[in-house]
C-alpha cells in the first residue's frame, strides 16, 4: 500500500503522519534526547520537537542529532539572551526588519534589502541575523510556526553580499531553525544574481529552495501572487503596495525594545528549574552515523563544482563593480567556495 501524501499542517510544515504517529516520533525524540531543564526544556515543545522531524523527513535519528546541535548551539551562543543594543549598529541602515504587519496566514515578515549592508563583520552580520528571527519567532501568533522573507533587490550589486556570509546564514537558519520559513520572496533580482544563487544553492535544503519564489514587478503574475499573499494597503510600496513610508531606526529601536521585555517574560518562565539543574546536552549527540553527513559532503563537492564552473565573463562583476575591493574579494571567494 503507497504511503499517503504529505500534507500541510496549520503550522506550515508537511506531515503525512496520523497525530498518534507523530505523538510516538517526538516520545522517541524525547528518549533519545535524554532529560533537559531550563530554556531548553522550554525550547523543545512538541511542535518544536515536530519541526525538527519535519526537517529530517521524520527521521526520529536523524532529527534527533539535528535537534541536540541546536541545543548545544543554544547552550554556547545564547541567542534568546541577544538584546537589541547589542546589536543595534548593524540594524540603523534597515538592512533587515521585521514589518509592522503579518501576511494573510498571520506570517511575520522579515524584511531585507542587501544594499544597505552597513558592515563586513561576519560575527555581527550573523548576530543581528540571530536576533531577528528570535525576535519574530517570539511574535508568532498561536498555532504558526513560520514566517515570511521579503528581499529587496532594487539597487543590488554583487558587493553587498558575501559568500562567507550566506554559508552561514544558511547553516545557522537551516540547522538552527528549521522549517521556520514559510516563503522567501526575491524581489526584482537582477542578472548579476543569477550567478551568485547557482553557487549558494548548493548550501541549501531542497525543501528550502523550493520556497524561494523570484517575483518581478512587471510581472501580471507576480503582482496576483502577492496581492493572494499580503494586504497591499500595509505592504511597502518596494515590493508594488501602498506603504511609501520609509524606515525610520528610531521608531524600530522603540518596538524591538518593547519586544525585548516580551522576549526576556518567555525566557524566565523556566528560571527556576534552570538554575537547579544542569540540561543533558553533549557537544557531540551519541546517536548512529545517518546519511546527513555524507550528504552534507556532497553538497560541498557540488557547490565546489558550480563555483569552478562559474565564467568571469558571465559573471562581469569587474566591469559592473570596477576597483571595488568587496567586489574583488567575493570574485576570490567565488571561485574557492566549497
């Protein structure tokens, strides 16, 4: 008998599991996760536990390793104890924020616009990358779990974006917040991205480029699948709605501040319990070897492969961006990324 379709639930993510079989996944995740306490006790809700599965095809093993990085990930970098004053300067230019309005499935949205890059540190770029998708999962209404990604491309070039960067920002949100992503909306990306994606796609799940969509203003289609997805009387006028208003950081600083005292409520619901036990997390999960890592190997021969077979001339970085160091240093990087 074939295995019935997968389907969506209300939080996004597909399952073609019968609740009492997803029920018995996340039990199984739990033994093999071991006893936790504190925020990550907290962190590992069943949903959270069902993202993880999702994200792993419902591998109980497979999700379970996955679910243990992030926890010992979470023990060291500390993401919900992130506060916008930390992370501020990287913010004031509006290269990432999330908008005053949800899409149509109540979606936060998370706007980014590469031409206000502001910085060239990998550390603080990923930090304030960090921080906003703490920010807007902490504004999740009940019963969604994802979000939404705007990205402006109007006035891009290939100095904006560095190579070094998206690896990362693909490792963080892919490992670290899986099936967070509802769609990711590319916005009137130009030629010269072409080239950049066929390399950075390499990094990525195939369920996660499935939910990149190139939109185009002048496009009949794209502007019916936006208008089927946002309240144009609320959207940017960037992205072909009605909002002309331009990002203002000190008003933003005010919301994110306000949503720090939300942020710092979530977390202290388990203070207690946090400060009289120690959560069982090891650096490295005593699970069975699983076809993640030879796959990750692969995707790096692959994405290796595609970079080498990047021409400079389709490319024509140099002669679009001329004696622009940034420039220079990704042409490098395009062409050693593995």
């Amino acid at each position: 008998m074939s295995a019935s379709p997968a389907k969506s639930t209300p939080n996004g993510f597909e399952n073609s599991l019968r609740p009492e079989e997803e029920q018995n996944k996340i039990d199984e995740m739990r033994k093999l996760i071991g006893p936790l306490s504190g925020k990550l006790a907290l962190y590992c809700s069943d949903v959270s536990i069902s993202r993880y599965l999702a994200a792993r095809s419902w591998n109980v093993k497979k999700a379970a390793k996955m679910l243990k990085a992030t926890l010992k990930w979470r023990l060291d970098y500390k993401p919900e104890e992130i506060r916008w004053d930390d992370v501020a300067s990287e913010a004031e230019t509006g290269k990432i924020y999330r908008s005053n309005y949800t899409d149509k499935h109540g979606r936060p949205v998370l706007v980014m616009r590469p031409r206000c890059q502001n910085t060239k540190s990998v550390k603080g770029q990923i930090k304030y990358l960090v921080y906003c998708m703490e920010n807007a999962v902490v504004n999740l209404p009940e019963g969604q779990e994802q979000m939404v990604w705007l990205i402006d491309f109007h006035g891009f070039n290939l100095s904006n974006i560095s190579v070094k960067v998206t690896k990362e920002t693909a490792h963080v949100l892919q490992d670290h917040y899986p099936e967070r992503l509802g769609i990711a909306i590319l916005y009137d990306a130009p030629k010269i991205f072409e080239p950049f994606w066929k390399v950075a796609k390499p990094f990525l799940d195939p369920k996660t480029v499935s939910k990149v969509k190139f939109v185009y203003s002048d496009d009949p289609n794209s502007k019916k699948m936006m208008e089927e997805l946002f309240d144009m009387s609320l959207l940017e006028s960037a992205f072909g709605g009605d909002d002309k208003a331009d990002f203002e950081v000190s008003k933003y600083a005010e919301r994110m501040r306000e949503d720090d005292k939300k942020l710092s409520s979530f977390w202290k619901k388990d203070d207690n319990s946090a400060s009289n036990a120690q959560p069982t997390v090891t650096a490295e999960p005593s699970l069975e070897p699983t076809n993640s890592d030879s796959d990750s190997d692969a995707l790096d021969e692959k994405a290796e492969k595609l970079s080498l077979d990047v021409d400079e001339e389709e490319l024509s970085i140099e002669e679009t961006l001329p004696g622009t160091d940034s420039t220079k240093e990704n042409v490098d990087i395009l062409k050693q990324c593995n």
